[in-house]
C-alpha cells in the first residue's frame, strides 16, 4: 500500500523531463587552494569517469587544462547515453516510486556547486583546505531543435593555432576552433584534438549546453522561479559537500548525510558504493518532497475563501 501511495504520489508531481530524456555536458574547475585543489579535480573527475562507464554511458572528454603534476585546472566532458540522447538509457532508478530510469543528466545533476577538501598534502604536514567547482548541464540532443537554439547566422567561428604542448603539429596547423554565441557573448574554445572537424564538434557541444542552459535559467527568472531552502538556491558557488580525509568523511551539505570511506567512494562506481550514488537518492527524496509542498501550498491558495462582508459591485 505504501509503495503505491508512492507512485500516485510521483504521478502527480511535475516532471522535468531533462532528468529522464538529457545527456549531460560536465564542466570541472579547480579552486582555491592551488595545486592541491587541481588535484583534487582530477579525482573528482576520475570518480565521473568511472561512474558513468559504470552505468554503460559514454564519458567523452571535451577539453582539458592539466597541471605538470597531473592535476587539472579544468575540464569539460560530455556525458551520453548509448541510446543518444532522447530515451532507451537503461539508466538508474533510485528507488521503486521514481518512475523511469533517469538519464545522464538527472542522475548527475545534483553535483552540480562547490566541493570542498580537507587534507594533508604530500609536501606538507598542515592540513589544507581546497575546492573545486561542478557545473552539471542538460546537453541538447543532435536533432533540429539544436539547430532551432543556436542558427548559423548567430554564431562566429574562428580557427587558431593550437597553444601549449602538444607535438609539432601546434606551431603548423590551425586545429584549434573557438565558437561565440553573438547574442549572449558565450564562447565556447577546443584545442584539444589535432583534427579542426573534431575540435568544432566538440566546441558546438558545449557551447550548445552553454547556451542552453542560460535559456533556461532566463526562462526560470521570468516566471518567478526560485529554489526552496532545503536544497539551497541553485547557485553553483554554493559548497555542497566537504570530503574531510582527517576523518575519512563525506558530507553533502544539503541533506545533511554523511558517508564514511572516500577512496572506496571515489572509485566505487555506480550505486550507494559511489560518491553520486550515495547522496543522489536523498537528494531526489528532498526535491519531490519540496515540490509536493509547492503544489500544497498553490492549492491551499485557490481554495481561500473571498473575505466575508465584502460587497458585490452592481
């Protein structure tokens, strides 16, 4: 009886279908705190990796800026589901009453704000604060309604000598592609691969997500949207979770649950035993439990009585 309460319940809460239907464009970057928060970076990143792959998604990096030390001062990285985009993902289904599978995005959305580390550094005996920062956002499929978002006619596409290390063929070729959304002032700039065709791909990826995702926060803006308490109010400056290595803890911030084993977490993949995967369910609990109390109070709103002495015009 309380598992199908459950589902009536989910059936009537608004859905976003991005969580079910979006693939997912990744942006990390490194903090305060130096080269230890680029460090910290590329675990994090590391732990994306093998969570996606974990789920049968493909993790596709996009661009790269690494350190001497192998550390990464940023990144950006698509997340795509075998079936490409709309549907078909076979993805997770954090509990019985969540309806269908989720997707790339849905599932990793939540990572989105500031991480916060707490360790000793190798050459240090004090222990150092650092964060990084995640930037989670719905991809835009490879259909027409991409091409609807971003025309041709709004966009300047400007090719460059690739800069940095890289072998021979970045003094002698124009393989690096920079592309600017004209409207907003986006950019959006791969130097990555040797191949000009491939860097523009990816660039139009995640210029694509870019765009999309300040659409959809103007669209939010204008219609009074705002994220409730709990959850915090969107804004990816907000610190989420604390990985405190002293203690060999970890702290979402948000629903206020703690886990215990980092290294097993980082590497742990997919379900509870991963860092998403741990927190991710909580997460969702709080997000239908504030939206079913959005839809209580907009009722409670519409079924006011008029003040009574109130007299009718003629």
């Amino acid at each position: 009886i309380e598992e199908f309460g459950a589902k009536m319940q989910e059936a009537v809460l608004p859905k976003n279908e991005d969580d079910f239907g979006c693939d997912a464009v990744m942006e990390i970057r490194s903090g305060t705190g130096g080269e230890e928060a680029c460090l910290f970076c590329g675990e994090l990143m590391d732990a994306y990796e093998k969570t996606s792959k974990g789920m049968g998604w493909k993790f596709e990096i996009l661009s790269t800026a690494k350190t001497d030390l192998g550390g990464i001062k940023e990144a950006a990285v698509a997340i795509n589901s075998s079936g490409g985009g709309g549907g078909g993902y076979g993805g997770f289904e954090d509990d019985k009453a969540a309806g269908p599978p989720l997707g790339p995005y849905g599932y990793f959305k939540f990572e989105s704000g500031v991480h916060r580390v707490q360790r000793v550094p190798v050459n240090d005996v004090r222990i150092h604060t650092s964060a990084a920062s995640v930037a989670v956002l719905p991809a835009p499929g490879d259909s027409g309604a991409n091409a609807d978002l971003l025309p041709s006619s709004e966009l300047r596409i400007e090719t460059m000598r690739a800069s940095g290390a890289g072998g021979q063929h970045v003094n002698t070729t124009d393989s690096a592609v920079r592309i600017t959304h004209i409207p907003t002032g986006i950019t959006a700039a791969i130097q990555d691969e040797r191949s000009q065709h491939k860097n523009k791909a990816k660039a139009m990826k995640l210029i694509s997500a870019r765009v999309r995702d300040k659409v959809l926060a103007d669209e939010a803006k204008e219609r009074g949207d705002a994220k409730n308490a709990l959850l915090g109010g969107g804004d990816r400056s907000e610190r989420i979770r604390t990985y405190n290595y002293p203690q060999d803890r970890i702290t979402d911030h948000r629903c206020k649950e703690s886990e215990f084993g980092i290294s097993k977490m980082l590497a742990g993949g997919t379900n509870e035993d991963g860092v998403v995967g741990a927190f991710s369910p909580f997460l969702r609990d709080m997000e239908r439990k504030e939206l079913l109390a959005a839809l209580e109070e907009e009722e409670r709103r519409n079924s006011r009585p008029e003040p009574k002495g109130k007299k009718k015009r003629k």
